[in-house]
C-alpha cells in the first residue's frame, strides 16, 4: 500500500493528478473518507489529468452522479453519501458504469460495496491537521 502527505489543497491536487495517470478506461476508484475529507478536491485533481478543468467538479450529493468528457475518456463521478439502499443505486444503471469503458471515482463507496466490481481501487483519505491529509493507496 502507497501512502502520501499532502499539506494543502494544491498538493492533493498534484498527488491526485499523478494517481491518475495511471488508471485506464473500466477502472473503478473507491475515494474513502470523513466527511470534509478532501475526496471532492482528490477528484479535482484526478480529473485534470485527463485535460479537464477542476473548475468543473462539483460534489454530486444531490444527482449522485456527474459525467465528465476528458480527452477520449469519460469519467463518472459518484457521491453515494445520500443513498439509503443499494437498490437506489441499481436504479440508476451503476453497475453498467461500473463494467463500462469509462473511469468511475466514487465517493462514500462503503454504501454500494456489495455491488462494487471485484478489480475497483482504493483511496483513503485520512486527516491528520487542518490542512494535512494523508493519502493511502491500494489496488
């Protein structure tokens, strides 16, 4: 398992950004975390490296899922913080992005683990200060 320390927002996003270029099309990210952890500003960052602007993400607590056009790639966004049963999510089609051909980053995954595809990757998001995370990664 990887770990990192970032000390500020920018650094979350460099981190982030680097995390990122090693996912391919179909992976699945898992963003662990408190609340206020930081996994919103982790996917600013992640998103960058597919030449979007951070600017664009924004948590999707109230529609559960954001979709996001990069260069030749499609990201999705998840935040299942609001969802009471699994079935919500199934509504929805998650699992058909789940096992497509775009990246899913999903926040608060603890709620939809039992349909969750056995290859996802993990990021969890711990703070250690006010403004220190430390970032911990594993596939």
């Amino acid at each position: 398992m990887e770990k990192k320390i970032s000390r500020s927002e920018e650094e979350t996003f460099r981190i982030a950004k680097e995390y990122a270029m090693q996912i391919k099309p179909g992976d699945v990210i898992c963003l662990e975390g408190d609340l206020g952890a930081g996994k919103t500003h982790f996917t600013k960052g992640f998103v960058t490296a597919f030449g979007l602007e951070k600017d664009i993400v924004s948590s999707p607590t109230f529609a559960l899922i954001n979709e996001y056009q990069g260069d030749n790639i499609e990201i999705f966004h998840f935040d299942c913080y609001r969802l009471e049963e699994i079935q919500e999510a199934l509504e929805i089609g998650a699992e058909e992005y789940f096992y497509g051909d775009g990246i899913c980053i999903i926040e608060w995954p603890e709620r939809i683990r039992a349909i969750l595809p056995s290859h996802s990757k993990t990021v969890t998001i711990t703070s250690t200060g006010p403004s220190e995370r430390e970032i911990r990664f594993n596939s």
